[in-house]
C-alpha cells in the first residue's frame, strides 16, 4: 500500500513538472518580458534601489530588509545541492536550463511583486499584508483561487521551508561528526542520529527566538545573515573557478549542446534527453529562485515604498543574484570540475558531486560548503516561516498564527531524525501547485502591470508616491 502511495506521489510529480508546467513557465517569464519591454535592462537600476531606503512610505521593513528576507529563502540548498542534483540527473544541460529560468524569470518576479504590492491591505495594528492572494482575490475577484494558492503555500512552508532545509543541516552535520555512524540510539525500533537530534532541538530553538519576534526580527537578521553567507559561498566559487580555468571554456561549449541535444553517458556524467535537462534545470531553477512561485511577493508586500514599481524592481533583484548570479557560478564550478578530474565524480549524486568539488581547495573546502549550507539552509527556513504564517493568516486570521509557529518548530524538531525523501517529491509537487493561481493571477493582471510600468517607470515618476488607498482589514 505504502509503495502504491509512494509510486502515485512520483507520478503525479513527474505530471505537473512535464511539458505544461515548462510551457506555461517559461512562457510566462517571456510574455513578461516582452510586456515590459526587458524589464531585465533595468536591473542596475533596481539594484540601486534596494540599497536606498523610503522610509517615509507605508510598509513595515526597508527595501532591503524585504529583499534580504525573500533571499534569505531562496539562496538555500537549491543553489548548491539543487544544481548538483540537477546537472546529476539531467546532465550538463540542466545548468543552462535552470539559468535561462533565472534570466527571463527576472521580469515575471517583477510582476508577480507589482500586484502583490498593489493590492495589498492594511491589518488593524497597521501590518502589511499582500501576495498573490490579496491580487487573486482584489485584482481579479477569484478568492477561491487565492484560498488555494494560500493553502499550497502552507504545505509547501513545511517542506521546502523546514523539512527539506534542516535535514539538509541534519545530514552534513552528521557526514562531518558522524562519518561512521557510530553517534547513534534506538527508538521504537528505530536507529536516531544524536547528532540529528541534537541538530533538530538547537535549530527548533533558535528559530522560535526568531519568528516570535515577528517580520521585523526575521528581517533584521536575514539583513546581516544573506551577505555575508553569499559572499562567503561566492568566494569559494570563485577560487574553484580560478583552479579550473582552463577547463572553462570547455565547460561552457558542453552546457550549450547538452542544453539542445541528446547525450550519451560520457566523462562522468550520465547520460540525459534534452527533456530530462530541461525539466530538472527549470525545476530547481524554479526551486532556487521562486520565480513564479509566488513567495517573495509576500514580503515584498511588507516593505516601505512610493509606489508599486520601485518594490517590484528591488525584488526582482533577488532572481539575478540568486540564479543568474550564484547557480551558474555553481553550475560552472560542477561542470569544469567533473571535465578537468572525470574519474573522481564517477556514479556521485548530487551531493556528492558538490562536495567533491570543494574538496579541491585545500583545508578550507569541504568548510566553505559545510558553513554555506547551514546558513543557507537555516535563511530558508526564517524567510519562509513568514511566508506561511502570512498564509495562516489570511486562511485563518491572527488566531491560526501561534498554533501555525508551533507547528512549524515541530517540524523543525522531527524533520532530521526521519527519512526526507518523499518530502523532496512533494516539495516539488506544492511548488507546481503555487505556481498556477500565481501565474494566472500574473497573466490576467498582465495589464495592471504594463500600466504601472509605463507610467512610474517609463514615465520617469518612481519618486512619486502612490496614491492608490489601501483598503484595511480586520485580520
């Protein structure tokens, strides 16, 4: 019976993440970008601007901290173990695939950002709220849509946002003081880790301390965590890069081709179709950077800003640094690593494959990676126990927040003593169910978006505040 399940769950995974989910993807992120007229081209205009604050416009964080927190949640395991796992399964191929996402997923995080800004409320105690729920349901009068997305955006808060991310912490804890296996006890007939117990009980606490502290302490510390852990992360890559220089260029030419044909098994990867590449490239692309997804607009919608615009491009920063920026990097460093030394990644998964290539810098490798996963990891999971908890919230009211903590600290605590491998799959599965009602809502909403742009934008008034009232509600 559990197999049956196990089986169906894989199969309904490998549905929503065929050919419709590509098309309706990608084709999304190019009608945006060509509605806003390659919005991309004003991405240093956008970084800019997320470094100058507006405090005196409604909101409850500052641009950055807002851009900071939906970082913090989607640098993660996606950027390191994601990519390895896709270029693993999918070839080559899969890291051109997962940054072309990133690329023309730009103009869709823009606009999925825009009306959730424009359409978000006030509560009672002058909090923000907004997302793609508050534009299903004020934008287009589709409440029943905006119920589902805020639905399978809480399941997925208990997978992509906790389960998956302190296992992560859980199993490179335990690779690195529990190699052996030895550190262990038996419960109820089943063999616990101490290390991922006790992984399981420090991280459960030191996230309460957090998210009791509500979006202004999860943004005060995504604000000091999310530069410094890139930097970090980024300067391991580059080392990496600089060691493998001359298998570069290499490197480049074999994600191209893998990206449009069909590969043999060959020089330590595997063999792939160019479906295979594409789907787990755009895959965890999606899974890396949330383009689409629907998330990030929900702290966007708490930031200070004028007018809707300025928002939209601060968070569409957070695709470019994200995929374009760190995944290729990653992408880069994988490939030109399994070129230059095939037999030492011969049959490696995609942790593996990670990990074997920082191990090439001496002493320090293996903890650049150790310390980049943890505090990856550890930024997801603050950024989106806000996300859900805005969704219980809207579901529920404030009476469903505190029991919605507890719960999400929970799966802190039980998360790294079980087997995770099915809630990868249904990660995955939450993250295709979000997509939709956003999409829809970004589709439908195209032209409240091309009007805003053409207006605060391309009619050069960003410093204009907007006037739009913002309704209250009693949530």
């Amino acid at each position: 019976m559990i197999q049956a399940v196990s089986e169906a769950i894989r199969a309904f995974d490998d549905f929503v993440w065929g050919w419709f989910m590509i098309i309706l993807l990608l084709g999304t992120h190019i009608f945006m970008t060509i509605r806003t007229r390659f919005i991309q081209r004003k991405t240093f205009k956008a970084i800019k601007l997320s470094v100058t604050k507006d405090p005196d416009s409604q909101g409850d964080i500052s641009p950055f901290q807002s851009l900071a927190t939906a970082l913090a949640s989607t640098i993660g395991t996606g950027n390191i173990i994601g990519v390895g796992t896709a270029i693993a399964v999918g070839g080559p191929g899969a890291v051109l695939w997962c940054w072309l996402t990133g690329v023309f997923g730009i103009s869709t995080k823009y606009a999925e950002s825009l009306i959730a800004v424009k359409y978000r409320v006030k509560a009672k105690d002058g909090r923000m709220l907004g997302g793609a729920m508050y534009a299903l349901e004020r934008g287009l009068k589709l409440k029943w849509l905006g119920i589902l997305f805020a639905l399978f955006a809480l399941f997925a808060s208990f997978g992509i946002g906790s389960g998956v991310q302190v296992n992560a912490i859980s199993s490179i804890m335990n690779s690195t003081f529990n190699a052996g296996g030895d550190m262990k006890f038996m419960f109820m007939n089943r063999e616990i880790s101490v290390v991922s117990l006790i992984v399981g009980i420090i991280v459960a606490i030191i996230t309460a301390v957090v998210i009791f502290g509500g979006i202004k302490a999860i943004s005060k510390v995504c604000e000091l965590l999310v530069p410094a852990m890139a930097a970090f992360y980024v300067i391991g890559c580059i080392i990496i890069l600089i060691m493998n220089f001359n298998y570069l260029g290499d490197a480049l030419a074999l994600i191209i081709k893998s990206a449009f044909t069909t590969t043999a098994a060959t020089g330590g990867f595997i063999g792939s179709t160019i479906m295979i590449a594409a789907r787990y490239g755009i895959a965890r692309g999606l899974f890396s950077n949330e383009s689409g997804l629907g998330s990030a607009p929900i702290v966007a919608s708490a930031a200070q800003t004028r007018n809707s615009v300025r928002q939209a491009l601060v968070s569409s920063t957070g695709t470019f640094w994200d995929t374009v920026v760190v995944c290729l990097m990653t992408g880069l460093v994988l490939v030109s690593s399994v070129i230059k030394n095939p037999a030492m990644f011969s049959g490696a998964d995609g942790d593996k494959l990670t990990f074997t290539a920082f191990q090439q810098i001496p002493y320090i490798g293996t903890p650049i990676l150790v310390i980049g996963i943890i505090a990856f990891a550890y930024s997801t999971i603050l950024g989106w126990s806000y996300y859900g908890e805005r969704c219980v919230e809207y579901l529920f009211g404030r009476k469903g927040m505190i029991p919605y903590k507890l719960v999400f600290i929970l799966v802190l605590f039980i998360a790294p003593i079980i087997s995770l491998d099915m809630v990868w799959t249904l990660s995955d599965i939450f993250n295709a169910l979000m997509a939709i009602p956003n999409l829809i809502a970004v589709i439908l909403l195209s032209g409240v978006v091309v009007r805003e742009t053409n207006y605060y934008l391309y009619g050069n008034r960003l410093d204009e505040y907007d006037k739009t009232e913002i309704p209250r509600t009693d949530k």
